[in-house]
C-alpha cells in the first residue's frame, strides 16, 4: 500500500501522504487512499463499471487534485467507487495532461464495508513534490 494515513494533520477531516516511483503512480495510490478514507476494504470494490476522463492543469498538484475531485464526483453523481488503474501523463506546452482510466463498481451498503462519506479535496497542507526518485502527495479530504 503505497499511502499511509496522517493522524496529526486535520482533526475533523482525513489526511494522507501517498507516493510512486513515477507521478502516475502516485495518482493512482493517492486515489486508492481517497477511497480507502470511505471504505475500509478495497479489494470489495469490483472492477465492474469503467470511467475514462481527462484533467489538465499547468502545476502536477493541482492536476492530481483535478482528478482526485473527479473521482469524488463520480461518486456522488453516479454513485460509483471507483480506482485508478491507468494513468498516462504527458506535457503539452507548460500544461499537464492526464488520460485517467478508473474502474470501480456502484455503492453497495451490503458488501462494501463503508467508513464516512469523502465530500472534497481540501487544498489545507496540499503539495506534490518530487526528491530522491518517488513522488509524493500529502492531502485532506473533507470528510
């Protein structure tokens, strides 16, 4: 599991630091983690229902916090718990671009053990920054 779980960060939200050898792998991880703050085991989540979208920003924070909010979207319009199994980046210009691939399944009370409800993606103590070969997010979500 390439995330842990802050405990000293934010009382009343939920925080992690998530990381990868590559910023796509630290997209992905950072997404396993926003899930894991709303259900307790991920591997109940089912790769049933696909959903691609992309996301652009100029700085990679506020990209991976694009696509973090569209997961969360995703799961409130759709009902849909979904994880990141693909992420392709690419730079066009100064801007970064993701193609996300997430699979996932809907919200189903019985069998996926739910912990609280993630609203939003806090920008509260939010950065992605790169040292010695991995990458690494700290976030906070608004639980």
């Amino acid at each position: 599991m390439p995330y842990r779980f802050l405990e000293d960060i934010a009382i009343a939200d939920a925080a992690f630091e998530a990381w990868g050898r590559t910023p796509e792998e630290m997209i992905a991880a950072a997404s396993d983690a926003t899930l894991n703050i709303m259900v307790r085991d991920l591997d109940t989540v089912r790769d049933r229902d696909c959903r691609r979208f992309q996301a652009q920003d100029p700085q990679i924070d506020m990209l991976l916090f694009r696509v973090l909010q569209e997961l969360i979207y995703l799961k409130d319009a759709e009902n849909l718990l979904l994880r990141v199994r693909a992420v392709k980046l690419r730079r066009q210009g100064d801007t970064w671009m993701a193609a996300v691939e997430a699979r996932g399944e809907p919200m189903n009370r019985h069998r996926h053990d739910l912990i609280v409800d993630v609203k939003a993606i806090t920008l509260h103590r939010f950065c992605v920054r790169q040292a010695a070969g991995r990458w690494t997010a700290t976030v906070v979500a608004d639980v």
